[in-house]
C-alpha cells in the first residue's frame, strides 16, 4: 500500500513538472521570436549604414577620379591646342621662309616643291580639321594650289581630308576660283551653296560630299571616285566627270550644259527632273539610275550599257543610243524628238504610252520589248529583228519594217500588232505572217512583204452590193423597194437600185466601231467614206455615243 501511494505522488511530480517544463518551453519560444526580430533589424540596419558610408566613399572616390580626369583631359586638350598651334605656326614660317628663296613660289623647281610636299602632308595628318582648312587657305591665298603657265600646282595627292567646311576657304564663303586638289581624299566635306570655277578635281576621292545648290563651272572630276555625293538644286557647266566611278550620287534638280560623263561608271544615280543639254554619256555603264522627269537635249549614249534605268515621263531631244545596250530600261511616256536607236540591243524594255515620232530603230535587235500605246508615227525599224515584242494599240502609221524579222517559227515568236494602226507602213520584204497584221486597227495602203497594197475590211456589211442576191442583205429597209443590179456588165460589180422613183426609198445599217476606235487613243483618227450616188441620193451620216448622244451628223448628197 505504500509502495502505491508512493508510485501515486511519483507520478503527480511527474505530470505536474511536466507541465511546468512545457509552459516554460512555451514562455521562452514566444520570446525567442520577438529578441530574434530585433537583432535581426539592428544586423540590417548596421549593414545598411556600413553599405552607405562604403558607397558615399566609392562616389566621394570615383568623383574625385573623375575630376582628376577632366583635369588630366582638359590638361591634355591644351597641350595638343598648344602643340597645333605651335605646329601650324612652324609651317607658315617654314613655307613663308621658302617663298622668300624661292621667290614666293613652290613649285619652282623639284626639289622645292618636294620639301613642300612632305611638310604639307606631315603637317596634315597631325592637325585636326579646323586647323588643316587654315593651312590650305593659307596655301591657296598664297597662289600655291593654282596652276598657271609659269608653275604648277603644289602637289597634295594621298592626302586625307575629314570633316572639312570648304565654305571657310571661299571669298565670302561664297566663291573659289582656280583650285587645285588633284588626287586627295575628302571624308565628311562641304561645298554648299559655294561657286566652283576653273578648277582641278582630278584623281580624286569624294566620300559623303556636299555640293548641293552650289555651281559648278569649268570644273575637272575626270578619274575620280564618288560616293554619297550631293549635287542636287546646283548648276553645272563644262564640267568632266570622263571614266570616273560614281556610286550613290544626286544630280536631283541639277541644270546641266556641256556635261563630259563618257566611260564611266554610274551605281544608284539620281538625276530625277535634272535639266541637261549637251551631255556625254558614251562607252558609259549606268546601273539603278533614275532619269524620271528629266530633260535631255542633244546627249549621246553611244555604246553605253544601262541596266534597270528608269526615263519614265521624261523628255528627250536629239539623243542617241548608237550600239547602246538597254536592259529592263523604262521609257513609258517619254516624249522623243528624233531619237536614235540604231544598231541598239533592248531587252526587256518599256515604251508604252511614248511618243517616238520619226525615231529611228534601223537595224535593232529587241527581245520583250514594250511599245504598246506608243505614237510611232514614220518610225523606222527597218532591218529590225524582234522577239516577243508588242506594238497592241499603237500608232505606227506610215512607219517602216523593211527587211525587218517580226516572227521566228523556231522560236514561237511573233510580234503582237493587235489594235494598231498600220496606215501606209512598209513590210517590204520583212519577215512577218498576214494573221499578225489582221488584228490591227487598221492596215490600209499598208505595203506587203510581196510589195502588194493591203486594204482594210469594208466596215459596212454589203457596202458594195452583192450581186448574187437580190435583196439588201445586211441592210435595214426603211421604206420602199432597194433591189440590186450589175454595173457595168460587170458581175462583180453591183449597185442599189430604186424600184420606184415616185415612192422613193430609204434604208439603214448600224456599225459598231467600238472595237476600231478609241477616243482617248485616237483623238485625231477618222473613218472615210466613199461612195457613189446619182442626182437624188442622199447618205446621212450619224454618230451615236453611249446610245444617247448624237455625235457629228453629217448630209451627203449629189445634187
């Protein structure tokens, strides 16, 4: 029993201690959490300040490196101004001493002119841009970069130019007269709004020049190369650009008089509305040019190659393409004057809606070329050879393919002459099928190859009456008795005849001329009539439009 009760009070001990330790445990968790929050915000808040004071100090470092550096850099900027200008100072006295032994020129004797040109050039590559244009002003001032008949020029060639304002060398910024720069580079240069006169550009390198609004005259660029050059709204006269190479150039809005452009070599040429007379384009090869809207008068491109070449709404007189090569060239509305094409190779291009009047094509050979609307009136295409050529809708009245080739059976290849008007042109001896001319508009007085005279299709349905019929076929009898008799004693040759004089008659025929004329193609063309009427007869003639509007009637009658 007592060893009970002692088992009893052990196991309260137990419990109650037990539960001691748990609320204990319990007290000093919920107090663990809070002293943990707080050290944990005074770890950050002392790391936060460590980080700002280590941060003020990386900028109070970096501020002080920093103007440390501009002062260095700013140290630098005056000893290199210094050191340019002490240089540009040495070469005015070295070249003002070698004028006075030299009797103010440089050039006077080789050796000179040698010395001249290794202090220029040095001098050049060590000074910047403001300071090179103060030399070579100095240098043209002083009469050295202008060749006369006594001396030549200072010789500055492989000299590189960047970043240069060449307004600061002309008088009032406006004018330069008689400059030599033969075979420099200019980087980034300036020429606008400046007159350019008699003066030697040859040999040279043009890179992201602007000549725009400038004038240019007596200028030579000859054995030059240009890229993203401005010339655009200027004036050009006597000036040589001969075998050059010319890439991205703007000759936009340019006048243009005794131009030299022969042999060279033109990529992505910009001569949109240019105004041109007297230009020289021959042995040249034009690539993505843009001729559109411009004006052109007397220029030659004799035995020039131009690809992807773009004329459209152009306007050209006096221009020959002897021995051109012409590939996906466009000419669409173009008005010519008396242009000339003969021996040329087209390929590939478009003159539809041009006006070609008079335009000689002697001895072409043109392959997917478009004259489809064109006016080709007297053209000559005399010993032509075409392939896959259309002339649909085109006035090529009186013009000439004498001895031309307008189909080749081999090649399935016709010339499409659809709705033209062949009025009086000449296939003598031309290689061409008569199928091909029945489709044009018209092909009267038109000479076959066989030199015979081809007539058009009476557009009246029993015009000439037919005599194996006694009715009036093809006719509408208004009133009384139309009969036919022979003429003649001819039974081919049949008229209309009255039945009865005192009744009289009166027939009609409608003729649809839908399919032959067109008022905005044909704004001139005519329909003839001819015909024989005795004392009495009357033909009236009446235009319908649209099935409503009464156009032009007219009475004729033998009285």
């Amino acid at each position: 029993m007592a060893i009970q009760d002692q088992a009893t009070q052990t196991s309260h001990y137990r419990k109650k201690h037990s539960l001691i330790l748990k609320d204990g445990l319990q007290f000093v968790s919920s107090l663990i959490i809070p002293v943990m929050l707080g050290v944990f915000t005074v770890v950050t808040t002392i790391h936060q300040q460590k980080t700002a004071r280590e941060q003020r100090l990386e900028d109070l470092n970096e501020s002080r490196h920093q103007r440390l550096e501009d002062l260095n850099e700013s140290r630098y900027q005056r000893l290199q101004e210094e050191n340019h200008q002490r240089d540009l100072a040495t070469i005015v006295i070295d070249v003002a001493n070698m004028f006075k032994k030299n009797n103010g020129s440089l050039t006077s004797d080789n050796v000179t002119a040698t010395i001249a040109r290794v202090k220029a050039l040095t001098t050049f590559r060590q000074l910047d841009a403001q300071r090179n244009i103060q030399i070579i002003r100095f240098l043209y001032e002083s009469g050295q970069l202008t060749k006369t008949a006594q001396r030549p020029s200072l010789d500055l060639s492989t000299a590189k130019f960047c970043n240069m304002d060449f307004r600061e060398l002309a008088v009032n910024e406006k004018q330069l007269d008689e400059l030599s720069l033969t075979g420099v580079a200019l980087l980034n240069a300036t020429f606008e709004d400046i007159e350019i006169s008699n003066s030697n550009f040859a040999n040279i390198q043009l890179n992201n020049v602007n000549f725009s609004l400038g004038t240019l005259h007596a200028i030579k660029f000859s054995f030059s190369r240009f890229n993203d050059v401005n010339l655009s709204y200027g004036q050009l006269r006597n000036v040589n650009f001969s075998s050059s190479v010319l890439v991205n150039v703007n000759f936009s809005f340019v006048s243009m008089f005794e131009v030299q452009l022969p042999l060279i070599q033109l990529k992505h040429g910009n001569f949109s509305f240019v105004v041109l007379f007297n230009g020289d384009f021959s042995s040249a090869r034009l690539e993505n040019v843009n001729f559109s809207g411009a004006r052109l008068n007397n220029i030659d491109f004799s035995s020039t190659v131009l690809f992807n070449v773009d004329f459209s709404h152009s306007q050209l007189a006096n221009v020959t393409f002897f021995r051109a090569t012409l590939h996906r060239a466009n000419f669409s509305f173009v008005e010519f004057y008396g242009p000339i094409f003969t021996h040329a190779q087209l390929n590939i291009v478009n003159f539809s809606s041009a006006i070609l009047v008079s335009a000689n094509f002697t001895d072409i050979k043109a392959s997917y070329t478009d004259f489809e609307e064109t006016s080709c009136v007297g053209a000559h295409f005399d010993g032509a050879v075409f392939s896959n050529c259309s002339f649909w809708l085109a006035n090529i009245k009186r013009a000439s393919f004498r001895k031309s080739l307008l189909e080749i059976p081999t090649l399935s290849s016709i010339v499409d002459f659809s709705f033209a008007n062949l009025y009086g042109a000449n296939f003598e001896n031309a290689s061409v099928l008569y199928n091909q001319l029945q489709g044009a508009l018209s092909i009267q007085d038109v000479v076959l190859p066989n030199r015979t005279l081809a007539h058009d299709t009476n557009l009246i349905n029993n015009g000439h009456a037919d005599c194996s019929a006694s009715s009036v076929d093809g006719w509408t009898l208004l009133r009384g008795d139309i009969t036919t008799v022979m003429f003649d004693a001819s039974s081919a040759n049949c008229r209309f005849q009255l039945q009865s004089f005192d009744i009289g008659a009166a027939m009609k025929q409608h003729v649809n001329l839908s399919h032959k004329w067109d008022s905005d193609s044909w704004p001139y063309s005519e329909a003839v009539l001819r015909g024989h009427t005795s004392i009495g007869v009357s033909i009236q003639l009446t235009g319908i439009i649209n099935e409503r509007y009464i156009y032009a009637p007219k009475r004729l009658s033998n009285l």
